[in-house]
C-alpha cells in the first residue's frame, strides 16, 4: 500500500475518530470549539469503557457492536436533552461545527507539516516500526480481533499463561481494531500507521489550536503560528511514534491539551468566552480523563499535576479578593491540604514504576540546555524553539499568568530530574508514575513549551506589525508570509529534519533493519499460502518473528519479548531442537498447538539503551538446521521456515 493507496483508510480513521463521538457531544450540547475537542475524547473513552462492559458481559467486540454503543448513546443522550431544554437539535449547522478561517489554516498546516514528517519517518504505510514493544501493540490488537475481545482487562491474555490475564490500558488498541475491522481490505500494520497519523496530525493539533484560542484570544495570527508549532518538537507527536514504541502514551499525550483546554475553560484562567455551560464542560472533562486513564493513566496524572496547579491560582484569587482573615486561612488550609493530598497521591499511584530500570543521562548543564532546546541525545538544539520559550516565559510573566510558567516549571522539573537524578528513592518517589523515563517526560513537556512558544512568536510579531502598521496592505501581507515561511523553516530544516531521519532508521525495511529485515518480512508475507490458519508458529520473538501475528494473521506461540512462561511454552522454546521422542517435549509441543518454526537467527538486539542477548530461553530453536526435529518448508535468503516433524507430527 502506498500513502496514496491509504487516504481512504485515513478518512475512515478520521470519520470514526469524530463522528460517533461527536454525535454523542453534539446531541448533549457542545459546540464548536468544545465539539472539537470532546468528540475524539468521546470516542475513545465509549470504545475503551464499552471494551470492557462487553467484555464482562460476553458481547462479541465486533464492529457492529462498538458502533451500536454510540448509536444508543447517542439517542439517550439526546432524549435526556430534549427533556431538559425541550429541543431537539440547534437552530443552526453552522452553530454547531463553524469555525474561523485562522483556525482552519492553523489546522491545515498542522496537518500538512506533521503529515509529510510522518511520511517520510515511516516510508511506507506497511513498515513496522522496529522497536521494543511494537509486536506487543501489533499483535494486541489482532488478538482483540480473532478473540472478539477488547477489554483492557483481556489484551495481556496475549502474552501471558492461559486463562489468565491483568489490566492494560487498551483504548488504543480498541481504535486500532474498529478501524482495522472497518476497513478489511488494509492490513493491519497499515492500519495502525494510518490511525497514528490522523491522531498525530489532526487531533493533536486541533487540541493545541483550542488551547491557543483560549490562552491568546485576540490574536487569529497565533492559531496560524500554532499550526506551525504543533509539528516543531522532536519529542511529540514524531518522538513517541520512535521510541518505545509507545503507541498508548502517543494517544494519550494526543488528547492532553482537550483537558488542557476544559481545564482552564472550567477553572475560568482565560479570557473572553467559555467553551460552554459548566455541566458541559465537566463532563467533557470527565470524557477525556477516562480516554486518557484508558490509554495511559500516567498522563491523566500529569494532566493532575496541572489540574492542581491551576486549582492554587484560582484559590490565589480568592485569596486575594477576600475580605476576612478567616476566610483566607481556610482558603491557605485547602490549598495545602490539596497539594499534599495530590502529593501522596503521586507517590502512591507512581509506585508501579519504582523497578523501571531507566536511569539519568547527563550532567546538569546539558540537562537544563535540553530543557529548552529539545536536544536530548545526538539531536541538534531546537535553537527557534529554545529562544522562543524564553520569550514566551517573559512574557507570561508580565502578563501575570505566572500560573502557567508554574506549570511548564513543573513539567520542566519533571524532566530535568529525569535527567540527573541517580538511581534511589528520591527518583523512584518523583518520577515512578513516568517509569524514570525521559523520553516519556520530555514529550510531556512539549504542550507547556509549544504554548510558550507561540505566545514567544505572538509578541514578537505584534512588535514588527506595530512597526508596519504604516504600510500598505499588500506590504503587510508579503511580510507576513516571508515571515511564516520562515518559521515553518526554522522549526523544520534543524532538530525536526535529524528526528525524521532517526524515526526512519526504526522504520527501516532492508537488510540494514534493527530487527525485521526484506527477507524476512517477504517471507512473512508468504505464510498465508504455507501455514493453515490453526497451525501455531514458534519463533525467537527478538529477531521479528512474532510479527507474523500482525503481518500475516497467524499464531505465534512467542507473540512478544516478554514471552509465556507457562510450562509447556518454556519446553518449546528451550528444548524442540532436541525434542526427537522425547515425551516431555513432544507433550509440550502437542499441548501448544506448535507446528511450524520461524528461524530469523539470533540476531543481539543493540538498543540505546538495552543490549540483549536475545537467544537466552530459546536455545531449542537454535542449529535448526541440523536439527531431526523439523524439515524445511520454505527459505528466503538465510531465512527459513520449518515444519515440525518430531513425535510423529
């Protein structure tokens, strides 16, 4: 499939991402601004909560029944409305989904600059991005296919023993599925890129020109430079879709400014209007704090982290207009109260982190450069980004929207101690709830950071324009062109163009690939014709087999690195090249269900920051060529396909 060949998937993606949604939105009241912003948030959250109810209730996942829980929904909620406003539907369309011409440019060039980033990052709709947990998310979402079953309570029942299975936020893997489901005749692999790119490109953007709109209300030119800023940081959306790869924190990173947005809008922080009634927008809210919790709950505590923030500035406020000591001194209480309540709630929650191995990276200084030029690792400095930033804390701060520098200071804190904290308790208690994961921080940081960079460029151009404010019309609109055109260069031909070309290196399908290289991707690809749809194919899940899951819609008996350890697995793994009559192993095979074998070598796996030696537990599928215990099916290059022939198979 070629990006062409994909654009219908795409409007698919982008049809089921807003529609149901925002049918439900509409129907309860929203519009416009709010609309854009709830009806992914709403989507998202009804398939995840909806996963789970049919899960325990025995409802097929299909595609039927994720779309009939937004139809019922959809009229129950616009019943409840009718009874409460005694109308059923706005005087007017245009009410509803209009919206200014700044917005859709902003929105446009979003879409064109991470568009193109992504492209070029992935190569082809097809490629797999060959990273640590890619066939964990891949094959998630085929099994949640072929078991009929997307609850988050069900998804880790791939890798783990049967009949068991734990919690995992599995709302990414729900969209993925009703997409995929929608369009069949896509791959699944395509799929998934596809629904990365609508999120990348479209609702992340759009979130961030909702939030621009309410923090820079009088300013239809700092959407456009919105536009351009959503698609300038090396670390989100473009990082995310690199490392990891963490699909589910992406999506949930994708709807933090709709929170963002709601969360000032609620909270009154912003000037001119509102997005709308207060039960709207808590309810919104409340939307998006379940879509994120659902995709990576991490995030909704970040998103907490700000929540708390802005409650001490609305409570400063207060304070401040207070007439009576006592009131202040209740009001002081409260607010300590809350912060330490939030404190302990973090230190809590942020426990299941404490034994991530991810540990610091640099010295101080090169940690404070990173903090604003974006330039962690081998990257360039983000230098307009970085300049900009500090602009934009100036100007914050005489524009006394101090709690806003609060809460980038947080967030900047957050990735600053990710970086020179040492191993111990001091980091496990701050950082647990991000894994001590920098990469993971330093894309939290970018929403704070890109706001202050388009309020940075905002005044910046608000000094030039004073000065033409003389000239003539067509000289104002050439020098205002020259200047985008500048920024959208200066942002994109330094840090942006090294990220693009580092995401390609995962993206890579040649004989260069980190993990799945041409040879064994074609001969992947041929197994629809060799193995029968019950047959199980064992595989060193490190040298990219267990990609036959996703790629060819075919069992594997190793679907991800973390692998099984149920006992008859473990034989397998460790024992079939030597399996002859053995009753044990031949037990082990017969109870598995294995019957053919994948051999990509044992290759090491050479990450950044994880070297492994990735043959440990699966000795038996090594020197298979020599082994009595398969016969060869089919090779491509040194890549082979076996059938299992020992126990009389």
């Amino acid at each position: 499939m070629t990006w062409l060949e994909a654009i219908p998937v795409a409007l698919l993606a982008v049809l089921i991402i807003y529609i149901p949604g925002g049918l439900i939105a509409a129907a309860a009241g929203a519009r416009r601004l709010l609309l854009s912003l709830a009806a992914p948030a709403v989507t998202i959250a009804v398939l995840a909560v909806a996963a789970i109810a049919f899960g325990l209730a025995g409802v097929p996942w299909t595609l039927i029944s994720a779309l009939g829980a937004f139809v019922v929904l959809a009229a129950a909620t616009l019943v409840i409305r009718r009874a409460i406003t005694g109308a059923w539907f706005p005087k007017s369309v245009v009410s509803v989904v209009g919206f200014s011409p700044a917005f859709v440019a902003g929105t446009a060039i979003a879409v064109v600059i991470i568009g193109v980033q992504l492209g070029f990052a992935i190569g082809a709709p097809g490629n797999v991005s060959q990273t640590y947990d890619a066939p964990f998310h891949l094959n998630g979402v085929r099994y949640i296919i072929d078991t009929a079953n997307g609850s988050s309570l069900n998804v880790t029942g791939l890798i783990l023993p049967p009949g068991r299975s734990t919690f995992y936020p599995a709302a990414w893997h729900d969209l993925v599925s009703v997409v995929a489901m929608a369009a069949p005749w896509a791959g699944l692999v395509e799929t998934a890129n596809i629904v990365n790119v609508v999120v990348a490109a479209l609702v992340w953007p759009v979130g961030v020109l909702a939030l621009v709109r309410l923090l820079v209300p009088a300013r239809r030119s700092a959407l456009v430079v919105g536009g351009v800023a959503a698609g300038a940081f090396p670390a989100f959306p473009l990082g995310m879709l690199d490392y990891g790869v963490l699909f589910s924190y992406f999506l949930a990173l994708a709807l933090l400014p709709a929170g963002f947005a709601v969360g000032l809008s609620l909270f009154r922080l912003v000037n001119g209007r509102r997005l709308g009634s207060v039960t709207l927008q808590i309810l919104s809210l409340a939307c998006v704090v379940v879509a994120i919790g659902l995709s990576q709950p991490s995030v909704v505590f970040g998103l907490g982290l700000f929540g708390v923030i802005g409650l001490v500035a609305v409570a400063a406020n207060w304070i401040h207009a207070a007439k009576s000591t006592g009131v202040r001194v209740t009001l002081v209480i409260g607010v300590l109260v809350v912060v330490a309540g939030y404190a302990l709630i973090w230190r809590r929650i942020g426990s299941f982190g404490y034994t991530a191995p991810w540990n610091r990276y640099g010295s101080v200084p090169e940690v404070l450069l990173d903090t604003f030029g974006f330039s962690r690792g081998d990257r360039p400095i983000a230098i307009v980004v970085a300049v900009f930033i500090i602009v934009g804390l100036v100007v914050a701060l005489r524009r006394r929207q101090w709690w806003f520098v609060v809460m980038w200071a947080a967030a900047a804190g957050l990735f600053f101690l990710g970086g020179v904290l040492p191993a111990g308790d001091l980091r496990n208690l701050s950082l647990g709830m991000f894994y001590k994961d920098v990469p993971r921080l330093e894309a939290f940081l970018v929403l704070p950071a890109l706001v202050l960079v388009v309020v940075g460029v905002e005044a910046v151009w608000r000094l030039l324009a004073r000065r033409m404010s003389r000239s003539s019309r067509p000289v104002r609109f050439v020098t205002a062109s020259a200047a985008l055109v500048v920024l959208i260069a200066s942002t994109q031909l330094t840090a942006m163009t090294h990220a693009v070309a580092h995401a390609a290196d995962a993206y890579r399908l040649d004989g260069r690939s980190r993990i799945l290289d041409d040879d064994e991707y074609a001969l992947i690809q041929r197994l629809r014709d060799e193995v029968g749809d019950d047959a199980i194919i064992v595989g060193n899940p490190w040298t990219g087999t267990s990609w036959a899951m996703a790629l060819a819609d075919r069992e594997v008996l190793n679907p991800h690195f973390n692998t099984s350890h149920a006992e008859p697995n473990v034989v397998v793994n460790t024992e079939l090249n030597e399996a002859g009559d053995d009753p044990s192993v031949c037990d082990a095979i017969r109870e598995t269900g294995a019957r053919y074998v994948l051999d990509f070598g044992a290759d090491r796996f050479n990450g950044s920051r994880l070297d492994v030696k990735t043959w440990i537990g699966f000795e038996g599928l090594l020197d298979l060529e020599n082994s009595d215990a398969v016969e060869e099916v089919d090779r491509e290059g040194d890549k082979v396909l076996y059938r299992i022939v020992a126990c009389g198979l």
